[in-house]
C-alpha cells in the first residue's frame, strides 16, 4: 500500500494502468493455515490481476 501511495504522489503522470490492489477478502482471517491460504492472494491472482489491468 505504501509503494501505491507513493507512486500516485510521485508519478501519477508515468502510469499507464491504473493502481490496483490484490488482498484478501473482507473476512475474518483464519487461524488455521490451511484455511488461510485459501484466502491469502496468490501469485496466480497477482498476475490475474496484472493482466487484466494492462488491457
């Protein structure tokens, strides 16, 4: 979150995508690990994410 805020201070003019954010769901995080990675963002849901900001 700090590196997107600094970005839009510093170099809103540079982006050629918009800032977006990867997180967890707006739920309780689990306590068990195994739940919680099924939660946590991915690599597989950054890179989704990424690819659909650069269309």
């Amino acid at each position: 979150a700090e590196i997107s805020a600094i970005l839009a201070e510093e170099a809103f003019h540079c982006l050629k995508a918009p800032i977006i954010r990867v997180t967890t769901p707006d739920v309780p995080i689990p306590a068990s690990p195994l739940l919680e990675k099924h939660i946590e963002p991915s690599a597989d849901k950054v890179v989704a994410a990424v690819q659909e900001a650069m269309k």
